[in-house]
C-alpha cells in the first residue's frame, strides 16, 4: 500500500512561494497514481504563476487521457503544458520570461517511471541515496565536462541557471527514467530549495532517521531552513510498500 506526505515552504529569504507540488495515490486518467514538483522562475507572481499553472494543466490533460503508455501519456501533457505557458506569457506581460521546472512520477506494478524538465531531483532511498534525475543545468554541464568538480558546485556562482525548463523554448526536451523498485525504497521528491542547502549524505541521514514519512518531510525542511533557506522548499516522499 502506498504512503505519500508532501510540503512546501517558503523558506527564510523569498517574499513569494514559487514551489508548487500535487499528490495523488488514485488514478489520474490511465495514470494508476501522479506526484508532481514544480519549481517556478520569473519575476514577481511569475514563477508562482508558472508552477501552478503547469501544475493544474498537467493534472487536466493526464486525467481526460486514455493513453496507455504512461511516457507517451506525460510527454504529450508536458508538451501541451510548455504550450500554454509560453501563450500565457505571450499575452500578459507581467508574465514574460517565466518558467518552471517539473518532476513527475507515476508507479505501476513495482516500477517507477520519473520525467524531468529542469533541477528539481527525484533520488531513490535505501541504504543509500541515489539520485535519479538529471540535473539540467549550467553547472551540471560543467561537472559532466569535466570543467568542475561536483563538491564545487552547491557553492558555484551560476548553479541557479538551468538549461531547460517548462516554458523556456518552442519545444521541450523531456528526460524518462525507469527504475524497478524494491522493498525498503522510499522516493525523495524536492525542488532545489533542499539540495542547495543540504548535502545528499545529510538527506539521507535525516531520511533515514525519522520515524514516519511526515517526520522525514519536515526534518527535511527544518534542516534546509536551519542552514539558510534561501529558497523556497518542496518535499514529496513516497513509500511504496508502505
């Protein structure tokens, strides 16, 4: 049976929340369930804007599909997300230059299938932390260049420049992963807000060490704003075989 807790905060520094997240353990469309993280940018009720509303569209095209092929089914909505995003921002100026980045995940039958536009991560937790997705941003490039070292880069002047996002070109470029799960895996979901403030070996102590999946989120968070909370935080945590 599966066990989801989800929170955002807004962290110590922000006027403005900007993370968006959606759960939900039943169906969504052909969907046998949907979590979602969101990490807005743009100026001021832009990025907010940007979230939410990729958020909602997302959650609307993938619940009236009937798309069997849950990849198919999230790229089509992706796409159609970046479509209205860009619209939106075409009519309303306030609303020009935003984005957002966008984890989603879907479990069938034991197995995890992840999306991912943007920095925002989804990592595995067992005896270890696996980081799953794939950071698309300039310092990532960097480190797989060789031009960085990875312990260099939470403190690298642009680690905030992402190379793609939801709403940043005509087209999105969408990265899958599949990732059979096991006994003892719980999924980590969460916007940058955490992982700029926290290492994964201090993500993983403080998962490993709370008792229940809402202790864990909010561990999470404390931790995160206790060592700056510079930007808003987004927490999903998923237990599979709870």
């Amino acid at each position: 049976m599966l066990k989801t807790f989800s929170i955002t905060d807004i962290g110590k520094l922000r006027e403005l929340n900007q993370d968006y997240v959606f759960t939900s353990e039943e169906p969504v469309g052909t969907l046998s369930n949907l979590f979602i993280v969101a990490d807005g940018m743009g100026g001021h009720n832009a990025g907010d804007y940007a979230s939410r509303y990729t958020v909602e569209t997302l959650v609307t095209e993938l619940g009236t599909s009937t798309e069997e092929d849950p990849i198919k089914d999230i790229e089509r909505a992706i796409g159609i997300a970046n479509d209205h995003i860009r619209q939106k921002a075409r009519q309303d100026s306030h609303l020009y230059g935003m984005g957002t980045t966008l984890v989603v995940a879907t479990i069938k039958d034991d197995v995890l299938q992840v999306a991912n536009v943007g920095d925002s991560r989804l990592y595995i937790v067992n005896d270890k932390i696996t980081q799953i997705t794939r950071d698309h941003s300039l310092v990532e490039e960097m480190i797989r260049m060789g031009g960085l070292e990875r312990s260099q880069a939470r403190w690298h002047p642009d680690k905030n420049i992402i190379t793609r996002a939801i709403g940043a070109s005509e087209t999105v470029k969408v990265d899958f992963f599949k990732v059979p799960l096991s006994k003892g895996d719980v999924i980590l979901m969460c916007s940058d807000g955490l992982t700029n403030m926290l290492e994964d070996e201090e993500i993983h102590v403080i998962m490993k060490g709370q008792r229940d999946i809402v202790e864990k989120a909010e561990e999470l968070v404390k931790a995160a704003n206790d060592n700056g909370g510079a930007d808003n935080i987004a927490v999903v945590i998923i237990e599979p075989f709870a």
